[in-house]
C-alpha cells in the first residue's frame, strides 16, 4: 500500500532526557511552546529569560550575557510608548520606570546565569536569519516599535552565524562541561520579508547548522521544522494567520520529541502527570457528590506519591483539598 505522507523520523540521540534533567530553552515562540510543555509535565525548566528571540546574533549574544552575569544599567535601556525598554529583551520585560525595567531584568538574568551553569540540557530555537540593528551597530532582539529610521535589516550569512555561536558555544563548554545541546529550526514562517526572503534565511540557518556540527560532533539536531513542514505539511495544521503551527502540530512535534528523547519509565511518568493535571481540570456535574470526592481522593494520593519523586504538585494538592472541603 502507497504511503501518502512523508514521514519524519528523528535519529535517534545518545542520551535520553528525565525529570533529573535541569534544562533551558533559548530562541523563538515555538521554542517557548514546547519549554512551556516540559514545565506542564513537571520537568524542571527554565524558558527564554530575555524571552522570545528569533536571530542567531540574539540567541548567541543571550548565551554570553548569561555566562558573564553583567548586570543591565540605565544605559542600556530605551524610552518609548511610556516604557523603559532594553534592546535585548522581549517587550514583556518592559515597564514604566527605570527601575522596574532593570529590576525584573536583571532577576532574570540572575537566576538564568546560575542555571544554565548547572543546565545538563539546553534548546536553541532559530527563527530566521534576519537582523535588525540601529544605525550605530547594535544588533537587537526587540525594536519595540520603534521607527523603522533607526534601524537597519540585513541576513547574517551563514559563516557569520557559525562565527557567533561558536564562539558562545566554545566558551560554555568551558563553564560547563556537561551540557548536551539540542538545535531547532522553527517552523514558522516570516513572510513580512517576502516568501523569498523567508526561504533564503530559513537556508542559511539550515547552512549554519550544518556546519556547526561538523565543528561540535555532539550537537543534536531535532527536526521540528521539517515534522511541521513535510510530515504534516497541511494548513489545517497551522492557526489562523497560516503561518504558526497551531495546538495540533506542536503536540505532535512534542509526541515526536518524547518519542526519541524520553526512555520507557519517563515517557510512563509523564502520563502519569498529565492525568494529574486533567483531573485539576475535570469539572464535575455534581462535586457534592460521593463518586467526585473519592475521584478528588484518588488523584489527591497519586500527586503526593509524585511528589515523593521530587515533583512538585503543590498547587494541584492546594486544589484538590479545596474541592474536598467545598
């Protein structure tokens, strides 16, 4: 019988990852989507601590910032829309005093700094290729709506990204040895440069990749770009705009990365947190009744065994004492 969709097999990694693993995820929203996945499921995670970031300068810039610790000055910030703003942060780390911005800043950066040194696990999600910098130089993450005027686009080509994130790489095996590195591309497509643009930057990330690996044998590459765009390869499985993959696709890149990732006894835990979560969720027609208290009872003990693990379900046994005495 015909196969009638390209099926998508990740090679398979010389490591598995568990809840043992500290890990730390860096780059673009999907990056973000599937960190937020690994914390659902109770994996101790630590996802963008500058937040979103699509280019690979960002990315490599992050990873050094986080391995020197400086800390953010008032300098380093920008006024505009009645927020101070930092050129290397998402806007959510944005606020309306000097203060505030540079205080969740450098908290963030604080306690990322110690743990992507004791990290055994770190995600790196390219978006594109595409840089923005003001007219000085400075390559940013975030323009913040500023006005196009001052700032400038260009493509990193590929030896120049290779350059940074060696560099970035090199110095973090240094601090720590231990660290295995996973490489992502993202799916998502940006076609505010073109179709065309978007198709040569996605190449140059692909390009850079490569070459990367040859220098750094034991970097992982997991191909949630191409389960997105060849397996799936349906518009169905994509949100509104058609360009990001919708709840459905980035659970099956999840299933897919469980899959190859996750051992026997982590992928059987994992379920067994996810049908704690559920039963938070499960909202009853009757929760005077007796079949609900001892539901609530039943999921109540399977979350203190958990957490015997060194889980925490302190919020979900907060919230199953709460429907037990209502």
């Amino acid at each position: 019988m015909n196969n009638f969709r390209t099926v998508v097999k990740p090679t398979s990694p010389s490591f598995h990852i568990s809840h043992a693993d500290s890990l730390i995820s860096i780059g673009s929203c999907f990056s973000e989507n599937i960190g937020k996945k690994f914390q659902d499921r109770k994996f101790n995670s630590c996802i963008n601590p500058f937040g979103q970031q699509y280019n690979p300068y960002s990315i490599a810039n992050s990873i050094q910032r986080l391995l020197n610790g400086k800390p953010y000055a008032e300098t380093d910030l920008v006024y505009h829309d009645e927020l101070y703003h930092s050129y290397d942060h998402h806007g959510s780390f944005s606020r309306s005093t000097k203060g505030e911005t540079l205080e969740v800043i450098n908290m963030n950066l604080k306690d990322a700094s110690a743990a992507l040194k004791s990290a055994t696990v770190l995600f790196l999600t390219f978006g594109t290729s595409h840089v923005f910098s003001l007219k000085e130089g400075q390559i940013v993450s975030n323009c913040h709506k500023l006005s196009g005027n001052n700032f400038d686009k260009r493509l990193m080509k590929p030896n120049e990204i290779v350059e940074v994130l060696a560099e970035a790489i090199s110095k973090l095996r240094t601090v720590n040895r231990e660290l295995r590195i996973i490489l992502t591309i993202s799916p998502v497509r940006y076609f505010a440069f073109g179709h065309y643009e978007n198709s040569v930057s996605k190449a140059h990330l692909f390009t850079a990749i490569h070459e990367l690996r040859n220098q750094f044998p034991d970097l992982y590459y997991f191909p949630a770009y191409e389960l997105v765009m060849d397996d799936l390869r349906d518009y169905r499985f994509f949100s509104e705009d058609m360009l990001h993959p919708n709840y459905q696709a980035t659970d099956y890149v999840w299933q897919s990365f469980a899959d190859t990732f996750f051992s026997k006894a982590t992928i059987g835990l994992v379920k067994e947190v996810e049908e704690i979560i559920a039963a938070v969720k499960h909202r009853p027609r009757n929760a005077k009744s007796e079949a609900h208290k001892k539901f609530v009872e039943k999921y109540l003990k399977k979350a203190g065994e958990l957490q015997k693990q060194k889980l925490d379900f302190t919020e979900e046994q907060k919230l199953f004492l709460l429907a037990l005495r209502s």
